[in-house]
C-alpha cells in the first residue's frame, strides 16, 4: 500500500527533494510521535514545548477563513518513488509505501497545533499544507538538517507583527494612536524593538502597544476606545516640558534619554496604569489633571521622587513590575489623585 500525494520535484545540493500537498487528517497517520524522554543527542528535534500549542491551535481555529502556514520540512525513510506527469518531469504525484517513516525536521509545534484544532473542527482534516520532502539519510544528517534550517532563521520584531497585523484590535488601535498623535509619529520606530542611544527615534511601536494594553485591558467599543487612547497620548505629549523641549531643540536626545526617566519604558508603563484609571473613572477631567504632568521633575538626579520606584538604590533605571507599580503611585501623589488603602498598603509593603 502507497500513500500517493500532488508533489514537485527539485534539486538542492546535488539531492532530489519533493514539495507535496499533504491533507491535515493524515499528519497525525504518517508523522511518528514525539518523545520527549529520549536523550537529546539520540533526537532529531528540540523538545515539543506544550505551551506553545495552544496559541497556535487558537490561531487557527479564531482565524479559520484567513489562518496561514509556511510548510514543515520532513525527512522520509523508506520506499519513494516520484511519478511525472506527461507534460513536465518534475511535476507529478510522490508515492511513498505506508510503512516509510517520516520525520519533521522544521515545523513541529505547526503539527501538533493542527492535530490540536482538527478536534475542534474536524472539517480541516481536508485542508492541505505544503510538506518539504527530503530522502532520510541518517540522524546525524536529519539532526544537522535542523540546525541549518534553524540557524539563520530571524524572527520578525514585535514592533513589525504589530504594523503588519490587521486582526489584533489593540494592534490596530495602536498604529491609530501613534498615526494621530504628530509626537508620536514624529518619534516613535514602527520597526525595531531596542533603539541604541543614538537612535533618531524615542519609542518603538511595540512599547506602546504593551502600554495601551494596559490602559484598555479588552477592547470592545474600538472606535471610542481608540479615540480616548488618542486623547490620552496628546494630553500627556502636550505637558511633557521635557519632550516638548528636546522637540523644539532645546534639549537633545542625548541628554532626554541620559538625564531623564520620562522616555523610559518604566514611565510610559506608569503612564499606561493612570490610562487605564482615568478610563475606569470617566468621572475624572484628565486633560485638567494632566496639566500637573508639567510641574514634575523628570531627573534621575531627583532621587527623592524616583529612588527605589524609577530608579533602582543602584542607580539603575528600574524594569520590573514593582517599579512600575511605585512609579505610578508616585505619579498619582504628585498629580494630587487620590490613592486608595489597597494601593497605599501595597505600596507601603513594596517599599
């Protein structure tokens, strides 16, 4: 008995290989199971990491008439025998004995994740994706095939997913606020996630996005949740003294990022939790309140204010959720808003 699947056929490095069109119900029938017991040396493939299946199977089943997948690359031991079509020699069909055994050589968790979502949706089973075939020759050749399909590969930065996804909302509400804010626009990089300290750029489009998450924990009502969003970031741009002058040119980038905290990440995090309080107190006039923003000394020099919440004791500028949490009190304090007990004996204790 054959399995018998659509295939090109190609060379690379003196070797044929297949490109085939394989149905998603039969990646579970020919795919042999993963175990995760075996010494790594004696294994073709890392370790499936279970927590990433999820994502992806939910990836799927949420995006079920636009889901995407770039093709697993497999190694075939066994009997394999291509058959061209009349017209070309390498187009044709690939058939290959049931009892070969196929092994992934690229592409493992996208496996997995399908066999996850099929049983949520049975009708993917006759769906098809692209299956890179290579002749096996051997673990230390499949295990070499897996380094060098892995070495180079460079993963996209989370600030281009974010400019390039148009199904996330807050991606999108995102990229509205940083497009209607001139500030914003004007300094924020749509493509790295790390600017050096010469950067002509202030933010990356990836911080923002982390922030505004936690502004507006759920999006539901976009249109108005985008519009606040963009209220908020032009009120605190416009009583930001120190960004403002550095935009005028009288202060430059250098000195902002090296003598002030207020472009930091730790501070646009505090800025996204006081979002997210004046969004869940809709009583309050931030563009009023925000005018306090002005009055506030944004130094690392001014250690009364950031030590142990900005500032580590050692000087360095803080990264951690507790920081954040002690900036934004602090914020608040000096703001005049109101700090309830709950915060007050967090705060207390964190210090």
């Amino acid at each position: 008995m054959f399995y018998r699947f659509p295939a090109m056929r190609g060379i690379q490095a003196n070797s044929e290989y297949f490109v085939c069109m394989i149905p998603l119900g039969i990646l579970s029938k020919i795919f042999i199971e993963e175990f995760s017991d075996v010494l790594p040396e004696f294994r073709a493939q890392r370790r499936l990491n279970e927590q990433r299946i999820p994502e992806i199977r939910d990836y799927i089943i949420n995006n079920r008439d636009s889901y995407v997948f770039s093709a697993l690359a497999a190694s075939v031991d066994g009997q394999v025998t291509f058959l061209p079509t009349k017209d070309s020699s390498n187009i044709g069909e690939l058939e290959i004995d049931v009892s070969a055994t196929f092994l992934i050589n690229d592409g493992q968790h996208r496996k997995a994740a399908i066999l996850k979502a099929i049983e949520f949706d049975e009708s993917l089973k006759d769906e098809t994706i692209a299956v890179v075939l290579y002749r096996d020759k051997g673990l230390v050749r499949s295990q070499q095939m897996f380094t060098d399909l892995n070495k180079h590969a460079v993963n996209t930065s989370k600030s281009l997913n974010t400019l390039y996804d148009s199904k996330d909302p807050m991606a999108i509400m995102t990229k509205q606020v940083v497009s209607q804010v001139p500030f914003l626009r004007k300094y924020t990089d749509k493509e790295k996630d790390n600017l050096a300290n010469y950067a002509a750029k202030l933010f990356t489009l990836n911080v923002f996005y982390d922030v505004n998450k936690r502004i507006i924990k759920n999006p539901v009502y976009i249109e108005e949740e985008t519009k606040f969003l963009v209220d908020f970031w032009a009120t605190i741009v416009a009583n930001m003294k120190d960004w403002n002058d550095m935009d005028k040119g009288d202060l430059s980038k250098k000195d902002l990022r090296e003598t002030y905290i207020s472009i930091r990440g730790i501070t646009l995090h505090a800025f996204g939790k006081l979002g997210n309080y004046f969004f869940s107190h809709p009583e309050y006039d931030f563009h009023k309140i925000l005018t306090g923003l002005l009055k506030i000394d944004w130094s690392r020099s001014n250690l009364e204010c950031w030590e142990n919440r900005a500032i580590t004791d050692k000087g360095r500028i803080n990264r951690n959720e507790k920081g954040i949490f002690l900036t934004y009190i602090q914020i608040k304090r000096l703001l005049n808003l109101k700090i309830d007990n709950d915060e007050a004996s967090r705060e207390k204790q964190l210090l």
